[in-house]
C-alpha cells in the first residue's frame, strides 16, 4: 500500500517552487554536513562553475533576488535588488587586473558578509514536511528479530554492551530496531492514529581552541519534542522538499527544553574534544612547566635576597602557562529549525502472538523511533516484548535461572522473585547501572569515542603520530577512514573505523578494511584502528591478513601509556640517575679503600736501616730508590687518570632543579672498579719496592727518600680529596652531594705534591748514581 | 642545558584547565527571519537553512596548514616566500611566542602583520599591543593599516579610549612603562615588540613589564638578538619563553666563556645555544634570500639662493625663531608640542619654495590674527621671490631630455608651480596628489608607466604605495624631509625590487640653509641615502634607546640660535652622534652573526 499523506493547511507558502540548489546528504547521526557537488542543477544554467565558493555565492544572490550571470568558470557577476552590481572571482590575478572584480576567498571580507548573512538568515526557521512514505512498510521495514541463534543484543546486561550489535550480521547495524517477541513470527502492522509532530534541530558551531590554534567543527543535534528522543538531523532529501512554516505558539518554551536537552547530549563530545586536546598537548605542557618551576626555584637559590621577586614570578608564570595550554571549547548556538512533520502510530504484532508494539512513525523524515521501554522508559533499540506488549530493555528484564525464561517486570510487578514459567523462587536480576561515572582525568578510549567526528579523525592522527606514523593521504569511505603514511620502517596503510554505540569488531570489519589497505602490496606495513572490542575472530583474520590490530583494548593501554609517559620518562631518569648514583657510590667506596691502603702502605714504618757504605752502598741504594720512584710514578699516572674520570663523571654545576649530575654511565663506574682492582696492587707494590729502600743514606739520598714520600703522601691525599669531593648517595641535593671543603683541600694536596715532586726532582739530581 | 630528574623541586601538579561553555551566536529572534514574504520570490525559510548548512564547511577555521591572510590581503601585501615561511614556521611549531630576527630590511613588519592577520582572520586574536620605539609608532599604524587592513590606535591619539578598552593599540615603550598598571589591567592576546634588542637589559623597567604583562602571544622583533652582550639573547629568549635557559646565571655557566666582556661562547657549546635559539627564533639572512636591488646614486646640488629669496627665508626663520621662543614650556607640553608642529609646517613651506611658504603665511595669519601684519608682510615679499632651484631643475630636466623624472615636494603649491614651469618648457607633465581620485591616480600611473608622461611631480601624501620603477629610475627630491624615512620612502617608489637600472637620487638643496647642513652634515655622514634598507630605523632607534626624535631635534638646533657657524657644528655633531649610533648598530649585527651563524 502506498501511504499518501494529505498536506497539513494549504499555505501559500507551499506553491513555490522548491529550492533545487542542491543539498549534501546529512550524516544519519550528529555530525557535519558534507561539501555541495559543484555543480548545481537549476541555477548553474549552462556554465560551469569551478569554485564551489561561487556557486554559494550565485545561490546566495539568487537567494537575495539578483540577477546572477555567470560570466567565466571562475567569474560570477550579480545586479542586486538595490540596483548595484558585484562581479567575484576566486582567480587572484583576476581580481588584481580588475578593480571591479571582488577577490572570494576564505577569510575574506566579501565572503565573510556573504556567510553572516546568510547565518542572520537562517538563525531560527520553520520547515514543515509532507509525507513522503508509507508508514506500514516503513515499520516493517525497520523492525527486526534478532539475528539467527543470536540474541546477545537483546540480552546483553553489560552497560558497554547495552543495546550493541555483537554479531557480524545482527540488524542493529543497519540501524534497524531489534524486538523479540515472546511468541515470534511474521509481524502484521496497522495504523492507529495520525498525528504532527514537533521536533527541533539545532546547529551549533563547536569552536575548539588550545596552544595549537583553532578547531572548528559543526554539529547538528534534533529532538523530537513529544518523546524527548535524540533523532537524526534533517536528510539532505527532506530538506529539499521541505516548505516554509510559523513558529508554533509555545516555541520559546520549546527551545529551551530543547538546547537543556541538546546541551546534556553534546556535554560528552565537548568535554572529550577539550580532554583530547589538553591530552595532546600535556606533555609539552609538563615539560614547560618543569622549566618554569625549576628556572625560579634556582634562581631563588642563586639569589636569596630576591626570594620573594621569585616566589611570585614562579606563581605568575605558572598561572600564565596553564592559561596559554588552557583549552577552550565553545559550542554556539547558530540556528534552530523548528520542523513539523506527519507522525502515524503504528501497532506491530506477531500475526500468531499477543502483544502489540505502537511505534512512532515520522513519515515526513522517513524515520522509526524506537519504543520506549515499559519499565525504565529509555529509549529502545535493542530489547524484548512480552504478551501484553510490553517493550523490555536488555537491562531491565529478569531470568529465571532454573528455567532460562525472561520475565517482563511490568507484568510481573508483584511477584517478580518467582519465575512465571517454572515458578522456582530463583529469578536473578538483570538491572544494572547503565552508565557507570566516568571519573578518569585523563584521556581515554571512552573520550575518544565521544569525540565529534572531525575531532575523532584529529586524535586518530595524532594516535598515529604517536606511534611515529606520519599521514600523507586520507580518504574516507563509508564508515572508514583510510590514511596512507610513512613509519619509520617504512610506508604504511592504515584503517580506522568508528562504529556506532561500541559495537564489537567483527571479522567482516576486518576484512572490509583490509580490502582497503593495499592487498596487491603484501609487504606494506597494515594497521587497523578501532574503538570497537575485536572479537576472537576479528583478531585472528586480523593476524591472517597481517595486519596489526589496534583494538579497544590496546587503545586504552596506548592512551593510559601516553597519559603517564612524562610521569613514568620522569621516573625513568630518577631511576636512571639513582642507579648511576649506586654505582659511583660503589666507585667511590672502592677508591676510597684502596687510597686509603696505599696511603698506608706509604706511611714511614720504625724500623730504619742505614745505607750501606757512602760509595758503593749509597749508590745502590740510590739507584733502588731511583727505580722504586720511577715505578711508583707509574702506576700513579694510571691512577691520576682514574681519579680524573671520576671527577668529570659529575657536573661541576647543578641541575636546574638543585641536583647533582651524573653524566657518568653505569658501566664506566663498573669499569672504575675493575681498574681499582687492577691498579691498587700495582701501586701497592710500587709503594712497597719504595718503603723498602733505606730509611737514611748519604749524600742527599734521605733528602731524595724523604721528598718521594711526601709526594706520593700528598698525591693519596689529592685523590682522597677529589673522591671525597662528591658524594653521589645524596645526588638529589648538590649544596650535600658536592663538598667544596674537599675539593679544596684536594687543591692544597696537589699543590703539596707539585712542591714535593720538585724537591725530589732536585735532591734526584744531587744523589749518587751507580756506574 | 643539563637537566637532570630529581624529586627535590615541588612542580605543582596543575593541569591546563578546560573550560566548555555553550553561547549564542547571536540572540535569537523573537519571529522566524525567513519567511517567504520577507525575502522576494524564491527565497522561503528552507532555502536560507539549506544554504546555511551548505556554508557551514566555509564558516570553519581553517588550520594553519593553509595561509589565509596572504589571499585576504592580495591586494595590499604581496609577500615574499621566505617570509611567507617565516609565518609558517611561527604559527605551527614556534607558537605561542617567537622571536623574528631577519636581517635589517628583509621585512618584519610584514611577517608580524601576517601572522597577526592569520590569528585574527581565525578568531585566536582580538587584543594586540604594539611596542615600538617612538620614531617608529606612525610608520607601524600606516604599515598595518595599509597592508594589513588593521586599525590600530596610537596612544596619542585623540580617539585612544584607553588601555583597558581599546583592543589595538600601538605604544611606545616609556608610554607603555608609565602605563602599565593600565595597560596589564586585563589580558592581551599578542603583544608585539619591535626592536626588542631594547628590551635587553633584565634589570630595566621596561623589560619587567614587558616579562609580566599578560599576552599569550608573543612576537619579538630585532635584527640584532644579541645586540652587546650573549645575555641579550638569552634576555630575550627569556622574554619569549620564560624558563626555556634556566637562569642568566645557569645560561652564563653554561654559554659564556668570557664572564666579564660576555661576548664570546663557549666553543664546545655553540651548536647547543644556535639549536637553542633556531627553536625559538627565526631568522633569515639576506644572503638567504634571493632579493637584489639595483644600485643607487646620489647627487646632492647645493643651489646658491638668489639674494631675495636669502632674505626671505632669513626672515622667515627669525619669525620662527619668535614663535619657538613664545612656545609654552613646562607641563603644557601638549600646547607646546602642537606649536611645534605648526612651526615645522611652515619650515617645510619655507624649504619647499616661496610659493608654498606664502600660502602657509596667508593661512596662519587667518589662524592668528594678532601676527596678522607681520605675517602678511613676509607672504607679500614672497609674490616676488623666484626660486634658485627652479633654474637648476629646468637645466637638470633638460640633461635629462625624455628620461621619466619622478620629481617629489612637500606642498601642493610647489607642485603646481613646477608643473606650470616645466610644462612650458614642453615636457609632458603632471602632479600625483592627494586629492585624486582612486582612478585618476591609475591613470596618472599607467601613463607614466607606459611613456606618455616623462614627468610626474609628487606630494608625499598622494605617493604612499606606487609602483613607478617600470622605467623610471631617477627620483628629485626638489625638498627634503628631516625624517630621513620619508625620503626613503620617496626613493623606495623606484627602488625596489625589479628595478633594473641603478637609481639616481638628486636632492636640491640651497647653499648654506639647515637643509644644507642636514644633507652634508647628518645624511651624507651617515651614508643615508645608500643605507641597506631598514637599517635607518634601527639606526634611529639606537639613538637614545628610540626616543630620539630626529626632525624635532632638527628644528630646535635650527631655532634655538641665529648663528650659522653653530648651526652647522651642531648639525655635524648630531651627525656624529647618529655615526656612532650606526657603528654601534653594525658591530650588533656582526656579533649577532657570529654568534647565530
């Protein structure tokens, strides 16, 4: 049966021909309205128009009543009612040339007034709609069992799961309203009752701005005024059609109930746009405001006098950091359109079963609006009907969990902890807590879900580009969105696919994004994004096509993972800094011992014994002595060169947040403690060799013994000092981790050992030598 | 800089906030605005809608992947490409503060004015403050009003509201000190410094204000980032991005291998502070650009003045000299700056011809009636007075056969006059004025551009933005300006790129007046007339920190004495004054080479 539907009052209005300026097809959900064809079909007459610019502006000026001729491809001329003549073009040199030609280009003034217009215009209208379908068949049409040994979808009680297709093939997807029936069958439908209905579609200019510029995105958002419902911006097609209408009486009212309603739903999408972009820019942010903090912490060190002068400097720049990484995001109400259209209540029935279903058929928008569930009221898409008609959602209905049977909690109000079918005591509820509070501050799957859609493709590409993919090309198609770009191993596809409602992934999903993602070129890098759960299946053909699934789950740990990576990169260079501190704690400790076992070594014992005679044992024992310093200076240049690592292991300046720096590696303070090992029983030795030669002798050889000692004294007391010089188990202080007292006295023990070298030097000259 | 993780400085755990508001575009009206009646024949209340949707696309801001502002401006400011890249570079990765340091005369100006343009165009601007030193303040409101189609308000001015009001305001640096609880009354967001090297001193005022005046954006301009000393960079990478070096202690530890002198880096740690500051700053060397200019000659004919003209303006400058005198003084500095003023008009009519002078007498003596007789008296010698210059411009003309001559004055009168005298001679010949219409001046330029006009005479007024250097390369000054800029802006009408032959400058003045002096003693000294482009404006600048007024300076040491003697030891040591200024500029830049090589 055809359904005509008769036109509400004859209006004046309604003889005049319909626009034909064509309109872009609406997205079926919130969202933007795609670009306009670039051509147009009644009023772009026999030119062609190159600029879609023009053909707005040419519409525009019809619209006002000019008269429009297009005069090139790029050149469009107008006589306004007023009498005057504007002549635009979108070629630059044209408008250079022409004085008379206005230059139309984004940002520019003529466009700008062109677009105000056009919006003064357009702020609050009224459409009204024929009836453009048969209602019958349009219920039949949208209403669906479950798929086949399916169900989950009417089933499910998980609030992520509510009212979500979870089969490849279940009719949610194709935006069909899932009912079963108690008793199932072929429906029968019947009209009951012919009715308008008022809804209003409100288009808001979301304008998202933070450190990076500024995001503009549009969003339209409908309500059906009776029933309160979310319903689908007007279609590109009823649009077309539509005719001019008076406001009803009460729109005031309406409205406002009407932008409550559509700011409680847009609330979630704004507050994820402003989260993802604070997200994107936090670490920066973090990093920022470490320099600040730190840069006056120490300038209040540097310059205790001027402690106060920082003190409010760091909390001023601090304030103005955070303003400049603030993140604004503005929704403004730009229009609304108060639509009136033919509503038809229809019932559906099982032609073998009880209970009847009234569905609100809106025949002016084509459009089924799903029941309302008997016992929670919301608004259903996926649930179940018992005999009394009663629509149940997912979450409110019980099972019985001795017999299996669902039981309606309408009908069963009283007694509804026995089961009807086998009357056990054992009913289990399925209600549960549909939207659990989101209470996570950082960024996180769920936002990203939430996002409106450009934004959406915004964050996937900067998902890329955190995983160091950078996009070249982006194409979208159908419900997926196709980027090709480079990683760092090479070029790479990707998919990324936004379903509706976190549907689960399935493995048709993977295959219809496969196709699109360079099957002929096996060896091109796949990726495949997605908020949607991957099934079992999705994850395996995933792995057999090879490609790299990024499902909700692994996005949720990729999100918390960049949402902690300054924190955990900041723990990771205290870890780092604490272990090299062990390790020069240990370096040190080494040294220290064996400094302190050669400076021993190196201490005078009691026992003396004289030279032997003045020639020949003189000059033996001068040449011992000779030798024994010649193999001390050796194995304590090794040392001296020790010693020297370790003082440029550390920074002679601290950190800009007051600690010392390591620069030292783990290994090379590994590698100190070998050296120690090594060299501490070479000068052992050295120092032995040397302590055995005489105590006295003649002819400056007590002098030369003396002065060698002292040197060697002095130079295990600069070592000890230069060691002691910095102490890295305190490295997070540097006024602790750095002893000036130490380094200083090192400096007096070198100078100490330059002196004692000298004598040495000089009484080596004096002393005897043999041969 | 060396960092290290520690967990001894408390950062504050503060997030950026977010703020979600829903707003009204406009307040709804109370009656549907598109109803058939309303809007002729075809345009019922679905069809604005449908047009509405279909512009929503176009109502979006683009990103800063595409320039807007070079589209929107096309037919003011036609930028080069390194300029052009120079935004680029600014608005998508230095944002939100960055310091432009091309060399002198590549055009910061414009790079500023586009990257304002662009976050205007998107809506991520609506204040923005201006500091610029004060010979620079008119030349920036005419720039930005010129090329950028932005009106900004000097603070001078009489429409000026107010800091806490006005959102485009151009301020001088003191005004902007003396002001600044005002001016830091609410935030600003950008704020644009030019010649920020001035900035550079930590410990001045102005650089306190400038660190704690609330802008989100934040623009710095100079050719010479480090200007005397390495802590001027890091002063003004400070400035831009506060914290980014620590502090100057921590920066000197780190950079400066003289501590005393500062001048000299660290070697092992020049490639870190060059990367340090490419990530803040931009900048672009002449050398890395691919302009040329043409060369540029100078012939200045010093004119003996006929015996009645010397005395006409000997005259005529007592009577100046009275007026200076009777100038209010003290805290009536407004009054007295006005009467200044007046006085430098009319020595301008004097230095431009009798002609010019009598028509300024005539006016004032209607202004003033109490002068009435004397001032009459002096516009009446001069109906008989012909000037010397006349003479040698006819022969110069002559020389010169059917060479396009662009010829410049200060007064409409001058003008007029030379047009009746050098038309007579038979050279075509017309005056480019202020008074034109947009057509005529089209007109006017077309034909002196395709050959059927050989000479065109030009009030400063009428000659803002021409573009004369198709086949015109020599440019008379018949008078001279003080503010030695308008006369580059004279010459720069020719000079500029495409031109293909050198340009030849004359400059007329008569023998031993102040504009003698001014042209031997300051210009010629200083090399003015063949000075790099925009070098003057920082050489201007460096003078006295930028307050330096050259044209009242002029003019106070021409009234301030009757001796010429004087007059000319004066003139020359001001001319010294603006060398040294000019050294000091030059030993800037190359300093700031070295370093940022």
């Amino acid at each position: 049966m055809r359904w005509f539907w008769q036109r509400r009052r004859n209006r004046q209005a309604a003889v005049e021909t319909p626009p034909s300026a064509p309109i872009p097809a609406a997205p079926a959900s919130v969202g933007t309205v795609q670009r306009a064809p670039t051509t147009s079909g009644r009023l772009g007459q026999s030119r062609h128009l190159s600029s879609e610019l023009l053909e707005l502006a040419r519409d525009y000026l019809q619209a006002v009543g000019g008269r429009v001729r297009v005069e090139d491809e790029d050149v469009l001329s107008a006589t306004l009612p007023d009498g005057r003549n504007v002549r635009y073009t979108t070629t630059l040199a044209k408008a250079r040339s022409d004085e008379s030609m206005t230059l139309l280009v984004e940002g520019s003034e003529a466009l700008a007034a062109m677009l105000d217009d056009i919006a003064a215009r357009s702020r609050l209208t009224a459409l009204w709609l024929d009836a453009a379908t048969d209602p019958v068949a349009l219920a039949l049409d949208r209403c669906a069992p479950p798929a086949a040994r399916c169900g989950r979808c009417v089933e499910s009680s998980s609030g992520e799961d509510a009212q979500t297709a979870l089969c490849p093939v279940c009719p949610l997807r194709e935006s069909r309203i899932v009912l079963r029936w108690r008793t199932p069958g072929a429906l029968t439908a019947r009209v009951m009752r012919q009715e308008q209905a008022v809804s209003v579609e409100l288009a808001y200019l979301v304008v998202a701005r933070d450190r990076q510029g500024r995001r503009d995105e549009w969003l339209r958002h409908a309500v059906d005024v009776a029933t309160g419902q979310a319903i689908p911006p007007l279609s590109a097609p009823a649009l077309a059609v539509a005719q001019p209408d008076t406001l009803p009486a009460d729109y005031e009212r309406t409205l406002t109930a009407v932008r409550a309603s559509a700011e409680r739903s847009l609330g979630e999408p704004l507050v994820a746009s402003g989260m993802f972009l604070r997200q994107r820019s936090l670490d920066e942010y973090l990093r920022r405001l470490e320099e600040v903090a730190t840069t006056f912490d120490r300038l209040q060190r540097e310059s205790p006098e001027m402690a106060r002068a920082a003190k409010a400097g760091r909390g001023r720049e601090l304030a103005a950091l955070a303003e400049v990484y603030a993140v604004d995001v503005e929704a403004q109400l730009e229009s609304a359109c108060f639509i009136t259209s033919p509503v038809v209540l229809v019932a559906l029935r099982p032609q073998k079963g009880r209970g009847e279903v009234l569905l609100r058929v809106d025949v002016g928008r084509q459009h089924v609006l799903p029941p309302q569930c008997a016992a929670c009221g919301t608004a259903v898409r996926a649930g179940q009907v018992c005999d009394e008609g009663h629509v149940v959602c997912a979450a409110c209905f019980a099972t019985c969990s001795t017999c299996g049977a669902w039981q309606c909690p309408v009908c069963n109000e009283a007694s509804q902890s026995v089961c009807v079918k086998c009357g056990q005591p054992t009913v289990e509820s399925h209600r549960i807590d549909r939207h659990p509070e989101e209470t996570a501050a950082i960024f996180t799957a769920r936002h990203l879900e939430a996002l409106p859609p450009e934004m959406w493709l915004t964050a996937m590409e900067w998902l890329l580009s955190c995983q160091r993919i950078t996009t070249e090309a982006r194409r979208i198609t159908g419900d997926l969105v196709i980027w090709q770009g480079q990683s760092e191993t090479g070029k790479v596809m990707v998919a990324a696919q936004r379903s509706p409602g976190r549907w689960a992934l399935d493995e048709i999903a993977i295959r219809q994004a496969a196709a699109h993602l360079a099957p002929e070129q096996p060896a091109m890098a796949r990726l495949m994004l997605s908020t949607a759960p991957a099934t079992g299946e999705a994850a395996q053909v995933a792995r057999q096509l090879g490609i790299q699934l990024m499902d909700r789950h692994s996005l949720e740990t990729l999100l918390s993972g960049l949402a902690s990576a300054h924190e955990r990169e900041r723990e990771r260079q205290i870890a780092d800094m604490q272990a090299r501190a062990d390790a020069a704690g240990s370096a040190r400790q080494a040294m220290l011992d064996a400094v302190d076992a050669i400076g021993q070594a190196l201490t005078p014992v009691r026992r003396a014994r004289k030279a032997g005679t003045q020639t020949s044992a003189g000059t033996s024992g001068s040449r011992k002595l000779i030798e024994a310093r010649a193999a001390i200076e050796r194995a304590s240049l090794a040392w001296e060169t020790l010693v020297n690592g370790w003082t440029e292991s550390f920074s002679e300046r601290p950190a800009r947040n007051g600690s010392l720096v390591i620069s030292g590696e783990v290994s090379q303070f590994a590698e100190m403690i070998e050296r120690v090992a090594h060299l501490q029983p070479v000068l052992l030795e050295a120092a032995r060799l040397l302590m055995e030669t005489p105590a006295r002798g003649e002819g400056g050889y007590t002098t030369l013994r003396q002065a060698v000692l002292e040197e060697y004294q002095a130079r295990c007391d600069a070592w000890r000092w230069r060691i002691r010089s910095y102490d890295p188990e305190v490295w997070s202080d540097f006024t602790r981790a750095w002893n000036a007292k130490a380094a200083a006295k090192a400096a007096e023990a070198t100078t100490a050992a330059g002196h004692a070298t000298a004598r040495a030097d000089k009484a080596q000259a004096q002393a005897p030598r043999a041969g | 800089m060396e960092k290290s993780a520690s967990t001894a400085s408390a950062i504050p755990a503060v997030e950026p906030p977010i703020h979600v508001t829903f707003t009204d575009a406009a307040a709804l009206p109370h009656t549907p605005v598109a109803s058939h009646a309303e809007f002729g024949h075809d345009s019922p209340a679905s069809r604005w809608y449908a047009l509405a949707l279909r512009a929503q696309h176009l109502r979006v801001a683009a990103s800063f992947d595409r320039l807007l502002a070079p589209a929107v401006l096309y037919d003011r400011v036609r930028p080069h490409s390194y300029q052009l890249r120079v935004v680029e570079q600014v608005l998508r990765e230095k944002a939100p503060a960055a310091i432009l340091a091309d060399d002198v005369g590549l055009g910061k100006t414009i790079e500023a004015g586009l990257i304002y343009k662009e976050l205007a165009l998107r809506g991520l601007v609506r204040t923005a403050l201006v500091l610029a030193p004060k010979a620079l303040l008119s030349q920036w409101q005419e720039e930005l009003r010129e090329h950028f189609d932005e009106d900004f308000v000097l603070t001078d001015e009489k429409r000026f509201r107010g800091f806490e009001v006005e959102p485009r305001v151009i301020c001088s640096l003191p005004q902007f000190v003396r002001s600044f609880v005002r001016v830091n009354t609410r935030p600003w967001d950008c704020l644009i410094v030019d010649e920020a090297h001035l900035l550079a001193n930590p410990s001045s005022r102005r650089r306190q204000c400038t660190g704690e005046l609330r802008s989100k954006w934040r623009l710095l301009l100079t050719a010479t980032p480090v200007a005397n000393r390495l802590t001027d960079l890091y002063s003004l990478i400070d400035l831009a991005v506060p914290g980014r070096l620590g502090t100057q202690r921590e920066f000197e530890d780190e950079f400066v291998a003289d501590p005393g002198t500062c001048r000299i880096v660290r070697p092992e740690r020049a490639a870190t502070l060059r990367n340090l500051a490419r990530e803040h700053m931009c900048r672009t060397r002449r050398s890395d650009t691919d302009i040329t200019f043409a060369g540029r000659t100078v012939d200045t004919r010093s004119i003996q003045a006929t015996a009645a003209e010397d005395a006409l303006i000997s005259d005529v400058t007592d009577y100046l000299r009275a007026l200076y005198r009777r100038a209010p003084t003290g805290s009536s500095k407004v009054n007295r700056g006005a009467v200044i003023r007046e006085i430098m008009a009319l020595q301008q009519s004097l230095s431009s011809s009798p002609q010019a002078i009598q028509r300024s007498l005539r006016a004032r003596a209607e202004k003033h009636p109490d002068e009435r007789g004397e001032v009459l008296a002096l516009a009446d010698r001069c109906a008989s007075v012909v000037s010397a210059k006349e003479s040698v411009l006819l022969d110069v003309l002559a020389e010169l056969r059917d060479e396009p001559v662009l010829i410049f004055t200060l007064r409409l009168e001058t003008a007029a006059r030379l047009r009746e005298v050098i038309a007579a001679r038979g050279r075509s010949t017309e005056c480019y004025i202020g008074a034109l219409n947009r057509s005529e001046r089209e007109a006017l330029v077309n034909r002196f551009n395709n050959g059927t006009l050989s000479t065109l005479i030009a009030t400063d007024a009428g000659a803002e933005g021409l573009n004369l250097h198709e086949r015109c390369h020599i440019v008379i000054n018949y008078d001279l300006h003080w503010n030695p800029m308008r006369i580059e802006q004279r010459i720069g009408r020719v000079h500029r790129l495409g031109q293909t032959r050198d340009v030849r400058v004359l400059n007329f003045v008569l023998h031993e007046t102040i504009d003698d002096y001014v042209v031997r003693l300051l210009y010629q000294k200083l090399n003015l007339f063949t000075m790099t482009i925009g070098a003057l404006e920082t050489v201007l600048t460096e003078v006295q920190e930028g307050e330096f007024d050259l044209e009242e300076r002029i003019l106070e040491l021409l009234l301030q004495d009757g001796d010429r003697s004087r007059l000319r030891n004066e003139v020359a040591a001001l001319g010294d004054e603006l060398v040294s200024a000019r050294e000091r500029q030059l030993a800037a830049e190359s300093l700031t080479a070295e370093v940022l090589r």
